[in-house]
C-alpha cells in the first residue's frame, strides 16, 4: 500500500515537472516566434540589413540612425550578415571595430569572399579599443606594454584575402565618405571600407600634452533653428537651450569639428 502510494506521488511530482518544463518551453518559443515575425516583417520592408556588433559604435542600434537590426556577440556582424545575403535579396552593411575585426572578424570575411556574398563590411579602425579602456591592438604600432610593434594593416588583409573593392577614408571628411559610400553600396560583391579615424579618447589626451584646445560655438544671427545638429547629428555636446537657442556645450565639445561640415546653414564656427 505504502509502495503505491509512493509511487502515485513519484508520477504526480514527474507528471508535473513535465508540464512546468512543456510551459516554459511554449513560452520560450512564442518569444522566438515573436520576435521573428517583428524582426523579418521588418527586414521586408527595408532596402538594407544593418548587422552591428559589440562596441561602442554599437550605439547606433538607437534613434537617429537605426543602423543596427540585430547584435548578437563579438565578431559574429559579418557572420550573420554572410547568411542575410544569402538568404535575401537585399543589401547587408556589416559594421565592425578595429580590435573586433582582429579577434573575430577576419574567417567570416574570408568565407564572404569564397562564398561570393554581395556585402560592404565597414571596418571602424579608431586606432584603439575603445569600449574595454583603451587598450592596443595588432593594427597600431606598439604592442599591450607600450614598446614599437609591427603594424598590421587592415587594408592588406582585406585585399589579401580578394575583397573586391577596399578603400580607406577619413570619416571627419564627409564629402569624401558619402562618395566611398556610394560607390561600395553599389559594387556587386564584397566590399571593404575602412574609417580610420583617432578616438576622441587620444585626440583629446594629445591635444592636452600640446596645450591645443579647440572649441565650436553656434552664431545665433546665422542659425535657423532647422536642427539637423540635433536631430540628424546628434553630438552629445550640441544641445537646446529652454530659449529655444540652439548651442555647443563648451565642456563636451573635443573639437572635432564635423558639426561645421553638417551645417546647412554654415552657423558654426571656432569659438574665440
């Protein structure tokens, strides 16, 4: 009697862990399911596939730009992106920093060009690894102590594995940028852009050492409100006042001096 009643409890107590367990299951997969119908009715309705990855430019999944459906791990944007051109019709831009595309992004971008995949990996060498505190990497000229290393070129690697089109441009200098852009959207095949470009972190650091401090202020008599510096741009520093003014927080201005090239009015200038 004893045994059966055991017994009975043992399947009941079994009964019901497979049923929590068939719960959590149906749970997990409507989210799955959910979260592919929002994602892929998405990808049908835009031109582009903007595959990002971790870093800091990883920012861009957000508001104004949108430039990021999906980021999953380190190394995996080109990755995934090679499947995504393969398995639509669309256009993917793979995003992916300097130290990343060291780690993990140079076997996917072998297996882009021997799979022939139509993709534009853009390769963001800020000469730093930004995210993780300013540690090196292979593409600078020191190694992780601070002695002289060899430099590894991420544009050699790119031609050397047989990407069909790599340039190299100066990100600050968006006239030339929009026009690489252009020409690597429109090439059939795999294309390589590399933005190389300091991270503020270093210019700002150098520019102490040299006593240099360069500031943008806004000239209110040119400025038409049209607010594509906070709209469109999107500079921390570039902010509006409770006036409806629009100004360059002074503090968080490094410099650089893109807000003046964006300017459809040409309001910004140097601060004196």
């Amino acid at each position: 009697m004893q045994n059966n009643i055991g017994k009975k409890r043992k399947n009941e107590k079994e009964n019901g862990e497979k049923k929590i367990k068939k719960e959590k299951n149906n749970i997990t997969k409507n989210i799955i399911e959910n979260f592919q119908r929002k994602f892929y009715s998405k990808l049908k309705e835009e031109e582009i596939i903007y595959s990002t990855d971790i870093g800091c430019y990883a920012l861009g999944l957000e508001p104004p730009y949108n430039m990021g459906d999906y980021c999953i791990s380190m190394g995996s944007s080109l990755g995934i992106g090679c499947g995504f051109s393969k398995a639509t019709n669309q256009k993917v831009i793979s995003f992916i920093g300097d130290s990343t595309f060291f780690h993990a992004g140079i076997p996917p971008l072998v297996n882009a060009v021997h799979n022939k995949d139509k993709i534009l990996l853009v390769v963001m060498d800020n000469r730093i690894t930004g995210m993780t505190g300013g540690q090196t990497n292979p593409g600078v000229p020191v190694d992780g102590m601070g002695n002289p290393a060899p430099e590894v070129s991420i544009e050699k690697i790119a031609r050397g594995v047989g990407a069909g089109l790599v340039k190299t441009i100066d990100p600050v200098d968006l006239k030339e940028t929009e026009e690489v852009f252009k020409e690597a959207l429109q090439f059939e095949g795999v294309a390589v852009v590399i933005t190389k470009h300091p991270c503020a972190m270093i210019t700002n650091a150098e520019n102490r050492k040299k006593g240099i401090s360069v500031k943008y202020s806004i000239n209110q008599e040119e400025c038409t409100k049209c607010l594509t510096c906070v709209k469109d741009f999107t500079c921390p520093a570039v902010y509006i006042e409770k006036d409806g003014s629009v100004n360059i927080n002074p503090l968080l201005c490094d410099g650089c001096g893109v807000c003046v090239q964006v300017c459809p009015k040409k309001a910004i200038e140097v601060k004196k």
